[in-house]
C-alpha cells in the first residue's frame, strides 16, 4: 500500500508538472509554476485518498488541511500575478539560455519543483496508509499549529496586500501588524502548517518518516528560496529595509529590538 501510494503521488506530480511546463511554453511565461505549487499538494493528498485505505477520520483531516492551505495559497499567488509581466528570475534565465531555456525550465524549475513537492507531501501521503491509530492528541496538537501557521500567512498576506494598495506606502517598509514581530509571516505561517500535518501524520507511525518534508520545507522557507532570495531583493529595493532587518525578526515572530525607527526608505 506505501509503495502505491507514494508512486501515486509522483505520477500525478510528473503529469501536472508536464502540463504546467507545456502552458508555460505556449503562454511564454513560466511564472505560472507558482501558483501550480501549492495546487499540487492539493492534487497529491487526493490522489492519496483515492488510493489509500487508511484510517478515514485521519484522512480526512489531512485531505482538509492540505486543500484549505494549497487552494488559499494559490489563489493569493494567482491573483498577485494577474496581468504582471513574468516573473524576473524566469527572465533573467531565458536571457543567459536562449533557444535552451525551454529544456532548462523544465528540469530546473518544474522538475526540481516537482521532486520537492513529492518530498513536502511526504506526512499528506505516509499519514493515509494506516487504518491504526484512531486521532489523538499528537494529532490535534498538529492541527492546532496548522491553524495558528494558517492564521499566520493568511492575515500576513492580507496585511501586505493592504498595504501594496495604499498609495501612501509607496517607498516604505512593510513593518505593521505581523510583520512587526516578524519579516516574514507568510513563511513562518507555511512552516507551521507543514509542521502540523507533519505531526497529525507521525501519530501513525509511519507517518513520522513525513517529518523529513517539514525539515524540507523548513530549510527551503529559510535558507534556499524564501527569506535569502526575497531579502536580496529588498535590500537592493528598499535602502530602509536595513533599519527594519536590524530590529525585526527574520522568521520566529518576537518583539522588535529596541533600535532607531526608520520612517522611510
């Protein structure tokens, strides 16, 4: 059944990623894999569903919290990209291949995405398979700390869009409300979640081989392609930005240090 289940999940990543990548080529834009990201563990822990006999309430709680989590965000990433041009990484790297990028997109962003997404669902896949235990308080632990990781990105992501909105904060730094306790709510909100389906899967024993997918999401939020990439960018952007990282937590949400406010940047 593990073995089903997790070649499942890869032939439904492989297929969605192909034809991501497919539309990619035909709209010239392969800015699109990002909100297909988050659509894809939903398709992962239904695909699971479909396949695995395993303990129906814990099924269920983890089809329910991956779909809310997947469905939000890439609706949200969805609808920030609407009638932007693509995304500057994606076009820096068609100037450096030409007439490559198309096989270059493919294995260096669909693809690698791909096996991360396989690796990220692992707790959404292993935590389908067994039909013992029954939910117990490790689980809803896991769920308590999917909705506080939840609350975290959703109304850091609604705060930021406010934000962006108001003509008024044209050339300021983002650091109200969430953002601050921390530089990034949004991905310590991703963190949580996958922490808290992480957890609601352990309870099963094999299930807690899916920790590895929090590990990875952790160090992808972190050290790879969250906080790292995004505040290079800001530092080049936003001369204030110094003053705000200077007193603000990176990730964890805390109390800002006691350091000079900048009002501008």
């Amino acid at each position: 059944m593990t073995g089903e289940v997790v070649l499942g999940a890869a032939v439904a990543i492989v297929a969605l990623m192909l034809v991501t990548w497919l539309v990619s080529l035909a709209w010239h834009d392969a800015s699109i894999v990002d909100p297909v990201w988050p659509l894809g563990f939903v398709v992962v822990v239904w695909v699971t569903r479909a396949i695995a006999d395993g303990n129906d309430a814990r099924q269920w709680v983890l089809v329910t919290l991956v779909t809310v989590w997947g469905l939000r965000l890439s609706g949200y990433l969805a609808w920030r990209q609407r009638g932007a041009p693509e995304d500057f990484r994606y076009q820096a790297m068609r100037r450096h291949h030409g007439p490559r990028f198309p096989i270059v997109s493919l294995v260096t962003v669909f693809t690698l995405q791909g096996v991360l997404m396989w690796v990220v669902s692992l707790p959404a896949q292993l935590g389908q398979v067994r039909s013992s235990p029954d939910l117990g308080v490790l689980a809803f632990v896991g769920i308590a700390l999917w909705v506080v990781g939840f609350g975290f990105e959703t109304v850091g992501d609604a705060q930021l869009a406010r934000f962006k909105a108001d003509p008024a904060s044209v050339g300021q730094v983002m650091d109200r409300g969430l953002w601050r306790y921390t530089r990034h709510p949004n991905y310590f909100g991703d963190a949580c979640v996958w922490w808290g389906i992480a957890l609601v899967a352990a309870e099963t024993g094999i299930g807690a081989l899916g920790i590895v997918g929090a590990v990875v999401m952790s160090v992808l939020l972190v050290r790879v392609s969250g906080v790292p990439m995004l505040e290079r960018t800001m530092a080049k952007r936003r001369p204030g930005y110094a003053d705000y990282v200077a007193r603000t937590s990176a990730f964890i949400p805390r109390a800002p240090r006691s350091t000079p406010r900048s009002t501008s940047s």
